[in-house]
C-alpha cells in the first residue's frame, strides 16, 4: 500500500470504528424511522369514528345526507330538529355525540358552518364532514336559486391562473411547480451545508489533533506533508459519503418495513384517507388531488439520479474546498479556541451562502440563484436547488462543476504551503497576515 | 567512512536566519553530539537532514551521495517535540509508523515483538496511548524510531522526560545500536551524556558552527593548561616559588601537611617548568592535567562567540 493509502486507511477506520460514528449513522435513520412510524401511528389512533349531530329546525338537509359506498366512513350524521346551541348539547342527553353542528337559514346566507366537537376530530375526519355537509347544503341552496345543482358546480368552479414561461410554453416548468421542486433541492442544500460543517470541521480538528499530540513531527519524518495532508481530506471525506449512503440504505430500509409492519393490514381506503390527512397538513392545499401532485413531483418530476449524482459532486467538490482552507486553520492553530477566531472570516461567507438558500426559494432563477449557483464558494449549496426546479441546463451545471474543481486545485495548493509551515509551529498562533506570509516561502 | 556531509546550508525565516553555512561530517558508526543552547538552530538543521523542510542553499550528503527523498526510509528520527495518537492502541500505533518507513505487514510484525520482547513490554499491545504514562509513551516512541532498523539515527534530546531507569536504559540501546553498526546523531542539552557517549561533536550558536571535532580534540583544543599538584608542605612556600610564570587557581588543604594546588601554566612554561620550580620547596606527591568538561567548554565557547558578535554588532553601531 503506498504511503497516503496507509494514511487513509488510518484516518478512516479510526472514524468509522468511533462510537459516535457508529451512534449517529445508525441512530439519524432511525429517528427519521421514527418520526414516520409515529406519524402513522397516530393517524392510527385518531381513526375513531365520530357521531355528528346536525341541528335542523329549518329542514334543510331533510334528515338525510348523501354519503356514497364509503364502507369504514369516519362519522355518521344523525338529525335532531330540535335548535340545540351549545348549552344544551354540553347536558347528559347528548353526551353520545361527538361532533354538534347547527344549520339554518342564516347558515346559507353566511355561508359559514359551525361545528362543536368535544374530541377534536382530525383533518380526514373534519373534511369528510365539512364535504358532505357542504354538498348536501349547495343542493339546498341550488334548488332554493333555481339553478340546477350541475348548473352550480360549474358556476362555483374558481379560474387558476397560470404563470409560463415565454421558453418554455408547452407549460413543463410552471413557476408552481418548479418551487415545489426547488423545495427538495432546497433540502439537499442543507444535508449539503450541514455535510461541509461537520466534515471539513473534523479535517480541521484532525490537523490540530496532531499539532497539539506533538505527533505530526513523526508522521512527517516518514511522509510529505501534502501526503499527510491529503490523506486526511481524503479520508474525511470519504467517511462523509460512507455516512451518507448508510443514511440513504437505512432509510430506504426503514420506511419500507415501517409502510410494510403498518399498511399491510390496512385497506386501501384508509391508507388514502391517511395519505391525504398527511399531505393535506404539509401543503396549503385545500383539495383532493394534492397528494396525486406530490406524489408525481417526488416519483416523475425528480430526476434523482442526476440530482444524487450532482449531490455527491457538489459535497465532495464543497469539501474539498472548504476542508482545505479549514486544514490551513487547524494548521496555524495551537489550540481549539485560536481556532474559534481563526474560522470566523471562513464562516461569515459561508453562513451568509445559508441565508440566500433560503431568500432564493421560488425565485430559482434570480440572479442571486444564477451567480450563487457558479461561484465556488456558493454552488455547492445553491447549485442543487436550481438543478430540482429544472431552471439550468447541462453547460451551467458544467460551468460550475470545473470552476469548483478548480478553485479546490488552487485551495489545496494553498493549504498545502501553509500546512507545512504551520504544523511546525508549536506554542504559538498565527494571525492571517502571517499565514500569507507563510504563502510568500 | 562517511556517513552524513552537509554542506553550507543556509536556511533562512520570515525575518531571521536559522542556519548560517552551516557544514558538518559524521562517520559512519560513532555517535555524533549535535550541541547548541536553544534557537541556535539545530532542530532547523535536523528538519533539513529529515527533508521535512528544504535548506535555502547548500547541499545533504547521505553515505557520499546526494540525499534523495526515499533516504528517510534509512533514518530513524526521534523529534524533541514527540508524541503518539492518543486514541490508537499501542499494536496499531507501531504497526503503522513501521509501514510509513516502508516495512512490509509481516516484517513490521516480526520486529515490533523482537523489541517488545526486549523491553519487556508486550502487555501494552492492546493498551491505548491515553492510558500510559508518560515514560511509557516514550519507550514507545523510541521503537518506533528504530524498528525499521535505519542506518542513521537522528534523536533530539532524547533523554528529556526520562527518569534515571529509562535514561540508563535508552543510553545502552544506543550503545548497542552503536556496536551493530548504526551511526547515531545526538542532540542534547545534557552534557554528561555527551562526555559519556559522543565520539564527535558539533557546537551550534546562533545559527552558525564554531566548534566541531572529536571529542578528545575538543576537549584538547579547550584545555587550559591547569594542572592539580598534590603536594606535602607549606602553601605560602609553594606560592611564593611560583612569581609571574604560572597562576595559582585554586588551593585546597588536605590535612595537616597536605595540599592540593589548581596551577595554570602561563607563557610558554611546560609542566617541567613547574616542577622544577615547586620541587625544591614541597614534596610532590602526585600531579595530572585538570581537562575541561563538555559543560565547561560549552559555556565557554557561545560565551565567547555571544561576546564577540556583541561586540562586532557593537562596532557597525560606531
């Protein structure tokens, strides 16, 4: 084995073999397991099945409410033409009823429903009772117009307006859907930022490590400095992508035992009735047919081959660079806290880079996106975003790509002359200014 | 035979010079002392025979050849600021640096149990650095230096940190390596081990060379012509016969009629002289030479070298 793979041999079993390796690898998959066995577990639980009672001293519903072929609905509607109000609905009588709901005249005026639960019911079981009301009411309110209940639905229908793009008319990138798909690049761009936090921070802890353990002068009787140095980087990055595609395996992994343990008892109509509560509280939207939209963004409109490709490129582009300029921290350090002062002009940029990936979201082709996405010291966590919401073609994205490259080459030469001069220090901390003296030897 | 030359190195910092033309020779199987007080710029020099950093000028010879890069693989280099991986285990700590130096798995493994045999310390395998002492760390760090059995070992002030057992012990290993033939390199502040070990020497001020030699021509060249004379008699007798041409350093009375008197020659006088002088006043029981020792000629060669670049810094200020 020649010398840099001993050295990353050793920078990265050492790692891996780390109990907080292995804590936090295992352990994030799990909790994300987790959050989605809960979620479900307590869209289980909520399946209880409500009794409504509709108030009608007008006779409006007619003691009847169209509920179709549902076999498990959620509630059942029963009639009372009695006007309860809400007093008399909190006494013994009533105590059998979940959910008390008081329709009128008035009701049709308002256009306004009002409902009395003592359990809260959840989403699926609240819009299945505000649907059927609703339906059965607008029938009243058709007839009592004169208008056919066909005639209504088609003048209640509301216009959408549609925004495309003069480039793009057949309509693929409307500006709704590329932010929805730019949302999940978005995420990418964090796992991104967070990746480059946490990996180039152990490259610079790594280095002071040596420094301060004084066994860098050994290593360094046996190995270039560089070699030392890119073993590290190399190493570290590498755990980085190992802990990712354990991310990725579990997770996988996890959600198909979760939906097989849970789902496989269930009927399908459940599991939509659950798909749309979910969706439902995720999206603003208000009706059916938002899940049928997620579902085509996330399975159809995400290339995510292409999109797993560039995270990896970009992740390990971004280390490198930043892994490099913090190598050079952790070599002009004789401590963790020089350490603290030294990173701060690194940090300031970087933080500021986190904060346009967020102003940047459904403006994907702002020039704050446009210019972020190629400037190296940026791209790795813009470029994603915009490569999700399908605003950047093939030359952009290679652009970027070889700026980066190249930006790391020239970090990675840079850290490789401070690097040598800095680990030999011992006892004292370096200022900037004399780092780019050390530039000059 | 020579075994490391260099020669005129020059290496210079941000502001400073480290090494001023710099040149010196060892042969091959003696032990070298390199001496200097601290920032005189010997761990610059040994950095530089290390090829951790490069000179500015001048050149490595390494067995009459110019050194190259696969070299270190020859030299063992215990740094005066040394340490190990703290949270690696004593087995793979070793196994690693001897692989660093270019032994195979097997060779590496073969090795590192013949000298923690020797040591006596094969309990330790599985121990990680954190739990040794520090004397036990140094053991270690001493295998590590010469598992891959080079011809030129480097040690900078290897007894530092070291209790009176260790020291004893890591100066019979040197010996030992020694006889099989390995020249050794020494940099040190403790000079008894100089007197006791060091074939040749080499005395660093300031960046620049000003004593280098064998040990006996040293020490020959900085003799003061003082000798002790232990004599039966009156004192104020023996220093009276002694006038302008020799200087009574010190005087010591032994008991009742016994004297011993520290005499320095001056002039051209012989020790013939003295005795010829003394003789018919005391009774001369016994006299031999009073050499200089390496803490004595230390102190006096960077404090004349100190002394005399104050005074030519002095002379550029007039």
């Amino acid at each position: 084995m020649s010398k840099i793979g001993l050295i990353i041999n050793r920078e990265y079993t050492s790692r891996v073999k780390k109990k907080s390796f292995i804590v936090l690898t295992i352990l994030v998959p799990i909790l994300i397991g987790a959050v989605g066995f809960a979620a479900i577990w307590i869209g289980m639980k909520e399946q209880k099945h409500f009794k409504v009672l509709v108030s009608d001293p007008d006779d409006i519903c007619g003691g009847k409410i169209f509920v179709g072929q549902d076999e498990h609905p959620p509630a059942t509607f029963y009639f009372t033409p009695d006007d309860l109000g809400p007093d008399l609905f909190d006494t013994e009588e009533y105590k059998d009823y979940d959910v008390y709901v008081g329709v009128g005249k008035n009701t049709i005026t308002n256009k306004t429903i009002k409902a009395i639960h003592r359990d809260e019911p959840n989403l699926n079981t609240q819009k299945y009772i505000s649907n059927k009301l609703e339906m059965r009411l607008e029938e009243y309110f058709a007839i009592d117009q004169g208008v056919s209940l066909t005639t209504y639905r088609k003048i209640k229908q509301s216009f959408k307006f549609v925004l495309q793009d003069i480039e793009d008319i057949d309509g693929e990138n409307d500006s709704d859907r590329k932010a929805k798909a730019q949302a999940v690049g978005f995420a990418f761009s964090i796992l991104i930022f967070v990746f480059l936090m946490v990996y180039a921070g152990q490259v610079m802890r790594g280095v002071l490590e040596e420094k301060t353990s004084r066994v860098v002068e050994i290593v360094v009787s046996s190995v270039k400095p560089f070699e030392l140095m890119m073993g590290k980087i190399i190493a570290i990055g590498l755990v980085g992508l190992t802990q990712f595609l354990i991310w990725i395996v579990l997770i996988i992994v996890i959600l198909l035992g979760v939906q097989a343990f849970f789902l496989a008892d269930m009927d399908p109509a459940a599991i939509q009735a659950m798909t749309e509560t979910q969706m439902g509280t995720e999206l603003t939207g208000n009706a059916v047919g938002n899940d049928n939209e997620i579902a085509a963004l996330i399975f159809e409109q995400i290339q995510w081959p292409v999109l797993l490709t560039l995270f990896v490129i970009y992740f390990l582009g971004g280390y490198l660079l930043y892994g490099s300029i913090f190598a050079i921290v952790g070599s002009a350090s004789d401590s963790e806290t020089d350490t603290q002062q030294l990173i701060i002009p690194v940090m300031i940029p970087l933080m500021f880079v986190y904060f346009i990936s967020f102003s940047i979201l459904g403006n994907p082709d702002g020039p704050a996106a446009v210019w972020g996405s190629q400037i190296p010291f940026s791209s790795p966590i813009i470029m994603l975003q915009r490569v999700a919401a399908g605003t950047v073609n093939g030359v952009e994205v290679a652009i970027s790509v070889v700026l980066l490259i190249g930006t790391f080459i020239f970090t990675t030469y840079l850290a490789a002359k401070v690097y040598r001069v800095g680990i030999l220090m011992y006892g004292k901390k370096a200022s900037w200014k004399e780092i780019f003296k050390w530039l000059k030897h | 035979m020579e075994m490391l030359r260099v020669d005129n190195i020059v290496k210079q910092y941000a502001g400073h010079t480290a090494l001023d033309n710099v040149s010196i020779q060892t042969k091959k199987g003696e032990i070298f002392g390199l001496l200097g007080p601290n920032g005189a710029g010997k761990t610059s020099l040994i950095r530089i025979i290390n090829q951790i950093t490069g000179p500015d000028s001048g050149q490595i010879f390494l067995e009459g050849r110019e050194i190259k890069r696969s070299d270190i693989e020859f030299i063992g280099y215990l740094p005066e600021e040394r340490g190990l991986y703290k949270k690696m285990k004593v087995r793979d700590q070793v196994m690693y640096f001897a692989r660093l130096k270019g032994l195979t798995k097997t060779e590496a493994k073969k090795r590192l149990e013949y000298w923690f045999e020797k040591f006596e310390i094969t309990s330790w395998f599985d121990k990680k650095v954190e739990e040794l002492s520090k004397g036990m760390a140094q053991k270690i760090q001493f295998i590590i230096t010469v598992l891959h059995d080079p011809k030129l070992l480097i040690l900078d002030e290897p007894f530092s940190g070291f209790d009176p057992i260790n020291t004893e012990l890591i100066k019979r290993e040197i010996l030992a390596l020694k006889e099989k033939g390995t020249s050794i390199m020494l940099s040190t502040h403790n000079m008894n081990s100089v007197e006791e070990i060091c074939d040749s020497i080499a005395l660093i001020n300031k960046s620049k060379l000003i004593v280098e030699g064998g040990l006996k021509e040293v020490k020959s060249q900085y003799r003061s012509h003082t000798y002790a004379v232990q004599f039966k008699g009156m004192m104020f007798g023996f220093a009276n016969a002694l006038f302008a041409d020799f200087s009574l350093e010190h005087s010591e009375q032994i008991d009742d009629d016994t004297a011993v008197a520290h005499v320095k020659l001056l002039k051209e006088n012989k020790l013939n002289d003295l005795l010829k002088t003394v003789m018919p006043v005391v009774e001369i029981e016994s006299v031999h030479e009073i050499m200089p020792t390496m803490n004595d000629i230390f102190i006096q060669a960077v404090t004349e070298d100190s002394g005399e670049s104050i005074k030519q810094e002095g002379g550029e200020d007039e």
